[in-house]
C-alpha cells in the first residue's frame, strides 16, 4: 500500500516548480509513495502543454508584460499562472490503475470535496463537443473537468511515464482577465476578454470572497487525506 505525502510549499520560479514536480515523479517511482505538492509561482507563468506549438507566444513580448514562460511535462493548453494554488498529484500507476478519464474522474473526488468544503458550488463538467482552436486552457473546458455555474474553474492535465503518472491543476483565486486577453489575442483583446469571462471564473467570484491561499491549501489537503485514507492507506501531511 502507497504512503501519501502532502507537500505544501510556496512561490517559486516556472522552471523550478516544473523541475520539482519531475522530480517527485522520480522519486514515485523509486519508493513507490504518492506525493500531493500544494504550490504557488513567484512571477506571472505562461505554461504550455508539453506537445503545444509556442509559435504564438514571443518570449519577448511576453516579457514585456512581465509575464515568464514554461513548457509543462504534462499535456493540455496553456495556462497563465498568477494568483492561485497549483497542485501536483504524483502516483504510481498500479496505486490508482485505469485509464486517463477514469483517473481524471476519481483525482476529482477530492477536489470538489475541497472545493465544496471553500463553499464553491463546483461539479463536472459535462461534453463539450468539439474542442476549439484557442490555445487556452480556461477557454476550452473538457467532460472531465471542475466548473461553476457553467464556468470553467480548475484546469487539470495529466502524464504517464514509466509507471508513474502526475496530473497538474491550475485554481485561480483571482482571474486577471485583460492580461490573459493581451497574451492570446494582442489583437483583439477587449472581446476575448468578454468571451473568457463567460467561459471561465475565479475561486473568489464562486466563493463570493477571496480566500487565503493557507485556506485552500489546507482544504485540499484534507481533501486528499480523507480520500487516500478510504482506500486503506496511510497519509503523511509535511508542511513545510
């Protein structure tokens, strides 16, 4: 039976949250314990899905908006890292055994638990039909992932390698929708922002407050705690 740990730690650069996260993945699959890492970023992030195209996104202008760059081991479309709690789930394979949507289904249990505990009335999202072109994460919203009211709320994505599998999620406590508009659409950025704010909401908007990040951290812990104990095994919380 795998052993849980629960990490929570603070802000850190892209490339080192990244190069932590591969390396908890390493280190599941040399001692064969789950690791939930509960994380923030130091600066503004833009990170791609490990298979998405980056020719859209100039370093420079990005850096001109004070915004760093990052490529993600897992897949999925980019996400704007800013004003959140990001967790990593990291689990061998054989300790939670299907494939990617039934994973993806029961990672969900303890995040709507945490969610509904916060008082976000958060379910599932249904089928979206065909995905889109934007290169958005929170503007595509898929049958597996968390929404409120119509809203996509808490971006997940996901990959195996090597018997082990990790799965990002990106909860927003606050939505900076125009800086979101200025990096996918310089163009036209006053109706994408308008289209991204039907289609995507914040924790403080779904809560009818702002939270603190301890406080959500903290409910997903437990969350995770109360969920891997129902499967008969043992919990470690590390705060750090």
């Amino acid at each position: 039976m795998a052993e849980l740990l629960i990490l929570r730690e603070g802000d850190r650069s892209g490339r080192y949250n990244m190069a932590r996260d591969l390396a908890l993945a390493d280190l599941a699959r040399s001692d064969g314990k789950a690791r939930l890492r509960l994380y923030g970023w130091r600066r503004p992030t833009l990170s791609l899905g490990y298979g998405q195209s980056d020719a859209m996104f100039h370093v420079e202008r990005l850096h001109a908006l004070g915004v760093d760059l990052v490529r993600r081991p897992t897949g999925g479309r980019a996400v704007l890292h800013q004003h959140e709690v990001t967790y990593a789930f990291v689990v061998p394979m054989a300790e939670l055994p299907g494939d990617i949507r039934s994973t993806y289904l029961e990672i969900a249990r303890p995040l709507l638990a945490a969610l509904r505990e916060l008082g976000a009335d958060a379910g599932l999202a249904g089928d979206p039909g065909q995905p889109g072109r934007d290169d958005n994460c929170f503007q595509q919203p898929s049958w597996y992932e968390i929404e409120v009211q119509g809203r996509k709320l808490l971006g997940s994505a996901q990959v195996r390698h090597m018997g082990v599998l990790l799965q990002h999620g990106a909860l927003p406590l606050r939505l900076d929708y125009g800086l979101w508009s200025r990096i996918f659409a310089p163009r036209d950025p006053l109706s994408y922002e308008q289209a991204m704010r039907s289609r995507a909401i914040d924790l403080s908007q779904a809560m009818g407050r702002e939270p603190s990040r301890r406080e959500i951290r903290d409910a997903l812990a437990r969350a995770f705690a109360t969920w891997w104990a129902e499967r008969s095994k043992e919990v470690s919380d590390i705060a750090r």
